[in-house]
C-alpha cells in the first residue's frame, strides 16, 4: 500500500539502469527537489541557515566524498579535516589573487587542488592498509594543519593567522561575505550538494565504482580479474578529496566566512565527518546524506530541548551529546553496521509486504 513496485515495468536496460527505476522513489525525489530549490528559499531565515541547512549540505558533501573512499574502496582515513583545509585555503588563494574569478570555478579548481594533495597522501595506500593506513592519513590531517599554521604565505602573512573571505558577487546578488543573504547561501550550497550527489551515485554504479568495490570486498581476488589497485585505489582519494576540498571550500566562503586552522579543521571535524559516515551507512549515497542529517540536527534539538526548554547549563548539554554520540556509533557497529541506511531498506522491505507478516 504505502510503497509498492507493482505495474513499473521496464522495456529497455536504459530504463532499468536509471538512477530510481521505481516510480514511487522518482515521484518522492523530485517532490523532495522541488521543496528545496522552490520553497525552501522563500522560508529560511539566518538561524535556519546557519544551525541546520548550510552545515548539512556541507556535510553532505564531506561525507560523500569520504565514503567514496572508506565505504565503498575500504580505505580508512582520519584526514578529512585537513583536506577540507587544503580546500578552504585553496579558495583563499584563488580569491585574493584572482579577484575577478567566478566563484564557482574557483570552488571546482579549490576541489581540484585538494584530489592532488588527496592523491599523493593516497600513495601509502598501494603498500599499506587498514590500521596502518589510518595512522598515515591522520598524519596527513597533523601535518597540513601545522602546514597551514607555519607557513605564512597561506594566510597572506596575516598578522593573526586569520583568513577572511572576500565578498564575491554574481548577477548583482553577494554569494559571499555578511552581505549574502540566508538564502543565497542555501541555494549556492543545495546546487552544488545536488551536481554532486548525482556525480557520486552514477560514478558508483559504474565500472569505477564495481572496481572500488572489488578492491574493498578482496583486494588479491580484484587484482586476479584485473582490477588495477593503483588505478582503483588512487581514483578513489582523488575523487574523494575533490568532494572533501569543495566542501572545506564552501565551509570557509559560504559557512564561517573566517577561519583559524587548527579551530576549525581540527582532528575532532575529522572524526565528527567518520561518524556521518558509520551512522549513516557505509557504501550508500543515502547514507552519506542520513548521517550528515542526523549529526547536525542532534545538537539543535538537544540544544532547545535542554538548554531552552529544561534550563539546564549549555556545558552540561554539550557534554550530553557527547555521551549520546558515542551511544550510537557504538549501537550501530554492534547492532547494525551498515546504519540508518541499511534500515530504511529494511522498512521499505517491510512495506512492500504490508499489513502481511513478514
């Protein structure tokens, strides 16, 4: 009743290869597009920007792009922070050396940036793996901060070590700056998040994702049917470090405006970023997006429901959600690994059948 594949039938491997073969799934995906890109907008003030949608869309990406990596080629990193600062401070780069560059070019070439340096730290990926890998990559996140803090040529010999976002304009509206309005902010953001969530999903239903999957199931067995690991495994940290760059990018133009590095990409964003991908679900586009949802709206509710609602003290709750996230990573990595995704599937499967028992 509620969701059923009866009567979708398909006539061409077209028609069963697209992205939502069930009609149900297409009419609710661009139901859900629509509200976004047509309603949203005319509704959102700066409170619901700044707390919940720019920081979930940004998310998003990040999340993305480390589950390209980790999910799907099953290689773990603790690096996303700092490649997300590679892409914040590409941006800065690009902005104040060429003033008269679209912003959006300037994003893509900052996401760019960040699949090299991505790439080169992806190297020890061909020799080592699993904990040993993870080791590396979070030396990669403590060497790029302490990069960007030691050389001052990356913040323009600032005498704080600030960098600021210059205002960019495109067709007379501020994209950037605290001219840009809430929603200029969430339709740049809800832009980028729905180009790139098309590229993950199609990219992972082809023949690089099937290799990132061989390589992640059994690297030895991939390599006997000719799976090219280098190939494999260093197009996974390209890509993956692409979406991660852009996201560090529009962290710091659209999201904070103005960063210190080891404030805010720290190791705690690395591994805030992780846990969006395990409550989410590793290996799943709709995981990537449930995780970064929930993680961002976990701390509001929780904020208005102890501190404004009960009156309790904002440490005592921040320690609260604390407690609550560590709860759930580890319920889910006992009870079900593949998270909020595996039990959407598990609901829609259920629906198929109801009110019959299952």
């Amino acid at each position: 009743m509620y969701y059923r594949e009866a009567g979708d039938f398909k006539t061409s491997y077209r028609k069963d290869q697209q992205n939502f073969p069930i009609r149900f799934d297409r009419v609710h995906f661009w139901t859900m597009m629509v509200l976004a890109f047509a309603v949203i907008p005319f509704f959102i003030n700066d409170y619901w920007a700044n707390a919940v949608f720019v920081p979930f869309l940004i998310y998003a990406i990040a999340t993305l792009g480390l589950n390209i990596l980790t999910g799907y080629c099953g290689q773990v990193s603790l690096g996303s922070a700092g490649f997300m600062a590679v892409g914040a401070y590409a941006s800065y780069k690009l902005m104040t050396s060429f003033p008269d560059l679209n912003f959006f070019v300037i994003v893509v070439l900052s996401g760019a940036i960040t699949a090299l340096v991505g790439t080169a730290f992806g190297l020890p990926s061909l020799r080592i793996k699993g904990f040993y890998l993870a080791v590396a990559t979070l030396a990669a996140q403590f060497f790029l901060v302490w990069l960007f803090n030691k050389v001052p040529w990356f913040y323009n010999n600032s005498a704080s070590g600030q960098i600021s976002v210059p205002r960019r304009d495109m067709f007379g509206i501020a994209i950037t700056g605290p001219e840009a309005s809430a929603a200029t902010k969430y339709l740049v953001c809800l832009a980028i998040v729905f180009v790139l969530g098309f590229i993950a999903r199609n990219l992972t239903r082809g023949r690089i994702g099937r290799s990132w999957m061989a390589i992640r199931d059994m690297d030895f067995a991939a390599e006997i049917i000719g799976v090219d690991p280098l190939r494999a495994k260093l197009s996974a940290f390209a890509i993956s470090s692409f979406f991660i760059g852009i996201a560090g990018s529009l962290f710091f133009t659209i999201y904070l405006g103005a960063v210190e590095v080891g404030e805010a990409f720290g190791i705690e964003r690395s591994f805030l970023i992780l846990f969006m991908v395990i409550i989410g679900g590793l290996g799943s586009i709709y995981g990537s997006f449930a995780g970064a949802a929930f993680l961002v709206l976990m701390p509001v509710l929780l904020k208005n429901a102890l501190v404004g609602g009960l009156g309790w003290p904002s440490d005592v709750a921040a320690h609260l959600e604390f407690m609550i996230m560590g709860a759930l990573i580890i319920f889910f990595l006992i009870v079900e690994p593949h998270g909020l995704a595996r039990l959407w599937a598990v609901t829609k499967q259920k629906l198929r059948l109801w009110p019959f028992p299952y």
